[in-house]
C-alpha cells in the first residue's frame, strides 16, 4: 500500500525466463568425469615428484568440480607453495591455480578453465620450478 509492490512485482516474460533457464541448467553436462580424469593424470605425474603429494578432491560446496590438490613440503622442495605460485604466475606462460591454502603449502588446479593437454603444461612448469630450486 505505500507504492514499492508494483515496482517489484516479477513479469510472466521473467518468470518464463527463469523456469527455461533451471529446466536447461537441470540438463547441462557439468563434465566431472572429464575434470576427473584429468586431474587423476596430475596427480599421477606430480606423486612421482619428491616433495609433492596430489590428491584429487571434490568442491567444498559440493559442486561436480574436481580438483588436484598439491602440497608442497617446503623442507623437501627447497621451495614454498607461496613462492612456487609466484614463480607459476610470473612465467611464460602464466599459470593461476588457487591458492586459497597456500598459507598451508596447498595450490589446486582447476580444470574448468583448461583446454585438452593444458595439464601438461602445468605439471611441466611445476617440475621445472621445482629443479630451479
């Protein structure tokens, strides 16, 4: 009664909207035997380096995302989690992972952004930031 509820009254065109887009986001392959897979391949490859250990964990919210999760022991590697992702950032080329433990030696890599064999590239520049220490 004070004039706010017109204004923010929801149309039949938003409503038809947002059914199609949940109906279409219910059929949406999320693609997590795909991330799967390429994650369990850089675990694989980084496990054989002394001073990492990978292991492949699913999305703290409980999203279809899997990711590698690399900790990296310092007193081994020569070489902290905090200063390697500085290195990985830097480089040519650049790789972000998240480093949202890196505070207790732990990078992820993501795969959503990669494209195929970008995880290559990844374990590659690790091992030779790892030599260079």
């Amino acid at each position: 009664y004070k004039g706010i509820g017109r204004a923010m009254k929801v149309s039949k065109e938003a409503m038809i909207g947002l059914v199609t887009a949940l109906v279409q986001y219910d059929k949406k392959d999320s693609g997590a035997e795909e991330q799967k897979r390429k994650m369990d391949n850089v675990c694989e490859l980084l496990n054989e380096v002394n001073g990492l250990s990978c292991h492949v964990s699913r999305d703290e919210a409980g999203r279809e995302i899997y990711r590698a999760e690399i900790k990296v022991e310092e007193a081994v590697t020569g070489i902290s989690a905090y200063d390697l992702n500085e290195k990985l950032k830097n480089g040519n080329p650049a790789i972000y992972l998240r480093e949202y433990y890196v505070n207790s030696g732990i990078l992820s890599v993501d795969p959503r952004p990669l494209s195929d064999g970008q995880e290559h590239v990844i374990v590659d520049e690790i091992k030779k930031y790892l030599k260079e220490a």
